[in-house]
C-alpha cells in the first residue's frame, strides 16, 4: 500500500481583486532542535546543511536549497526549496548529529503553505492579527509566529519591493480551507 498525497485545497490557485491565494503542497520540511551552545551540533548541522543556523529571533537564512527559520532559541523549521535533496540531508542530519542532544523530525505532511501575493497583502494580512506587520516583517530576512484569527500561523516574507508583497503563511492542514476561505472574503473590498 502506498501513501496517497493529496493537496488540501481543491483550487491550489484563486486570484481575487488583484490578490493570488496558491497552495505551496508538498514542500519537504524538517524539524531541527539542538542546543547552539554546543559547538558540535552547530559545526556538524552547519555543514549538512552547507548554511548557518540562525540565533537571531524570528528570522530566516536561505540558499538557493532551503531556508532555515529560527522557531525558539533551540528549535528551527527547514524549509526545502528544492525537494531533490530532502533524503540526503534528512540522513546525513541523523548520521552526523548525536541522537542524545538533538531532534530530527520530518514535518512535511503536517502543515501546508498558503501563498499570498498582491499589491494590498499586508493590508489584507492586518484585518486578521493583531500583530504589527509592518514592524515584525519589515525586511525579508524576518519570520513572524502569531494567531491568525484563532490559528496559529508562521508568516515568513518574501518581498523585496512593497509593490510586489508575497508571504508564505505555514498553517495546520486542517485550518487550510478556513484560512484561505478568511483571505478570499478579506479581498472583496480591494477592487481593481
């Protein structure tokens, strides 16, 4: 018996009022938690992942594979950009760090990603949290955990230019409709 793979939602892509909601399915993800003090487990992750770990607090660092989102001063979400290497690296992670000290989880099936982008995204955004977008996400190189009405969300900023906002918004599976369903009915007072 194999495992069946289905998206969440049944239209991965709607575009409403100038604003596009895509479903990112099937992004390999990896739940990294070790302690940055010990300088085995950061020199050993750091070469795995040919990339530093980040200590600053909700922030991220990218390569052209993946990108490694700081979660807690001791836990970080891989996020593969490319999924050619997922099984190489998740390996090579449980090889070469100490099973005693870390933990290494593949959380791929948990959560999916809700794209958004579109002129008026930060506004959008802001009808539903109480989080100072403009502040917590204000470069690309920040990651924000929050609620989202009453779902917890991480919001991770794409976007150079502010006329061509992208977020990803990593939410449980099964909060995915609902989201996306908030975010469609959030667009109808933008109007082309």
């Amino acid at each position: 018996m194999s495992l069946i793979r289905n998206t969440v939602l049944e239209d991965i892509k709607i575009e409403k009022n100038g604003i596009s909601i895509e479903e990112l399915p099937f992004i390999g993800k990896i739940n990294l938690r070790g302690n940055t003090q010990d300088r085995d487990f950061l020199s050993n992750a750091e070469s795995v992942l040919d990339i530093l770990i980040p200590t600053d607090p909700n922030t991220k660092i990218q390569n052209k594979e993946l990108q490694v989102i700081w979660l807690s001063p001791n836990e970080w979400l891989l996020r593969f950009l490319n999924n050619d290497n997922f099984i190489r690296i998740f390996e090579e992670l449980n090889n070469k760090l100490n099973p005693e000290k870390t933990s290494i989880t593949d959380t791929s099936e948990n959560k999916t990603i809700i794209r958004i982008e579109g002129k008026h995204t930060t506004e959008l955004l802001r009808k539903f949290m109480v989080l100072d977008i403009d502040n917590a996400l204000k470069d690309n190189l920040r990651v924000a955990q929050t609620i989202f009405i009453k779902i917890p969300v991480l919001i991770i900023r794409n976007h150079l230019d502010q006329n061509k906002q992208s977020f990803d918004i990593h939410v449980n599976r099964s909060h995915a409709t609902y989201l996306r369903d908030l975010l469609l009915d959030g667009c109808n007072q933008f109007i082309n």
